[in-house]
C-alpha cells in the first residue's frame, strides 16, 4: 500500500503540472486582456502596468516566473483586485465554498446511503417505488430552477429562511444553499446504494450467511460494505465539485465563495485569480481521488495493490 500510494501522489503530481501548464496558456489565448477597458488607458500607463505585472516579458519567462512563485505557495498579485493578492482572495472565499460543500456533503450521503438501504429492502413495494421517484426529480431539477423555487416557497411565502446574503442570518443563512448542493448529491448516492444494496443482497455470499441463520444485522452489515463501493467512488468527484464552490448557487444565494471568484475572474481577464481558482480545484480533485482509491482498496482487499 505504501509504494502503490506513493506512486499515485507522483502519478497526481504530474497531472498537476498538465493542469497548470494548459491553464496558463489557454487563458492568455482568450481575446483581452487584465488591462483593456471600454475607455482604453493611456500607452504609457498600459506599458507602465505591464511592466509592473511582467506582462511585457516573453510568454516563456512569464511561464517560468509563475511555476517558481507557485513552488513557494505564491499565486502572485490579482490584477482586478490590485490591493490584494491571489492568496488574500483564495484565503477569503475558498472556506466559505469548503465549509457549505462539506455540509452539503454529509447531508447528501446520509440521506442518500439511508434511503437507497431503505428503499432495497422494501424493492418494489410503495417506499421504493417513493424513493426512486424522489431521486430522479433530484437528478433531473437543475440547480438554477430548485434554488429559486427554495428561496420563493421558504423565504418570500412561508418567511422562514433567509434567501441570499452571507453577513447576516447565523445558520439559517446556510440552509438553502446546502440543500439546493445536496439535492442532486442526494438523489445520486440514493440510486446507487439501492442498486447496488439490491445486488449484494441478492449475491451467493449473503445468501450463503441467511442460511447459516445468522442475524439480520450482521447480513446487512456485509451487504452494506459491499454496497458502498460505487458510492465511495462516486464521492471523490463529487467532494472536490461541492466543496470548490458552485457557481451557480453562489451567485443566486449572494455567496462570495470560490464559484463566484472564479467567475469573476474570468470575467476581468484576472489571469492570477483564475489560475489560482484553478490550482485549488484540481489539486482537491487529485486529492479526493487519492483518498477514494484507498478507501475503496480498504472496502474491497480484492482491489489492493
């Protein structure tokens, strides 16, 4: 385990440096730049900001300076931003992201792993058929339409939630953003452990233990574990998307996350904030990836290396 866990972390490492590297060439493909305004800057000013940011440099030398500040946990200056850098931004909006995508997280799989268990042992009868109802609207509702109606049923008619703003609300402030993140998390990790519950149950081993007569627990216990092993898989992707910030959510609840500043990066050719933006979110991606090989190989020993 050791060594096939070493390999991995270089294996990612090298994804990494893939990432970066097309990340930095392709946004500076784009038309525009950091500095083009509707009403151009004088020449001398556009070659003084240049010259500050390095941007006069060979795109070569910009690469390099880039790779080296980032060796040093660096993400340089914003060029939107011009009183902050790329780590103050970062710093700001990625717990805020973190912080809604790992509640949105757990929540989806508890609901998820209890309804797919409940809704294999009642298959086919009324719970099940509700279940399997419930998680296709999950899947099939965009986030774009359930936010709103979220926000128009519990906050502009029933008057119980807040419907957007982060600096006022205390927890409540939380609740329609989670759940609007969990709803389709949710309905995913409730199909999967129902097909996949349905099959362990139905496979030699277990049938093997209820002839034996051993207790029900102790059946659904090793029908669980094997159950949960496409759920596992399904985590690692879904953790890194959740918890790097939606940007949809983020703008319609007035969320200042990751989602949001990438987007607004984009937008003002702040090329430092999105390549930033970018560095976190595929270095959490690589990272959930890592933990969800391992703990599929602990579920599973017929996967080990």
């Amino acid at each position: 385990m050791p060594r096939y866990l070493a390999q991995r972390i270089l294996a990612s490492l090298a994804t990494l440096f893939v990432v970066v590297t097309l990340a930095f060439f392709l946004i500076r493909v784009a038309p525009g730049g950091p500095f083009n305004l509707e009403r151009p800057l004088d020449p001398a000013i556009m070659g003084s900001l240049r010259r500050l940011y390095h941007l006069d440099e060979p795109l070569w030398r910009q690469y390099l300076r880039y790779l080296a500040g980032l060796a040093q946990g660096d993400f340089g200056p914003s060029f939107a931003w011009r009183d902050f850098s790329v780590g103050e931004l970062l710093a700001h909006a990625f717990p805020i992201s973190a912080g809604l995508g790992a509640a949105a997280l757990a929540f989806a799989s508890l609901v998820g792993v209890a309804a797919g268990i409940i809704a294999a042992l009642r298959h086919r009868a009324a719970a099940d058929q509700t279940i399997v109802v419930a998680s296709t609207l999950g899947l099939t509702i965009p986030t774009f339409v359930l936010a709103p109606l979220l926000q128009l049923v519990f906050g502009l008619t029933l008057h119980w939630l807040p419907i957007g703003g982060w600096a006022e609300g205390g927890v409540a402030r939380f609740i329609l953003p989670v759940a609007t993140l969990a709803a389709p998390a949710a309905a995913a990790i409730a199909r999967l452990t129902r097909a996949a519950m349905i099959e362990a149950l139905a496979a030699h081993p277990i049938r093997t233990l209820r002839a034996y007569g051993l207790p029900r627990r102790i059946i659904l216990s090793h029908a669980l574990r094997a159950a949960l092993a496409p759920v596992v898989s399904y985590l690692g992707p879904t953790a890194a998307a959740l918890m790097t910030g939606s940007v949809v959510v983020e703008t319609i609840f007035g969320i200042p996350g990751l989602g949001r500043a990438f987007v607004d990066g984009a937008l003002n050719r702040d090329y430092t904030l999105v390549m930033g933006a970018t560095v976190v979110v595929a270095s959490l991606v690589i990272l959930f990836n890592i933990i969800v090989d391992v703990a599929y190989a602990l579920l599973d020993p017929r996967v080990r290396p």
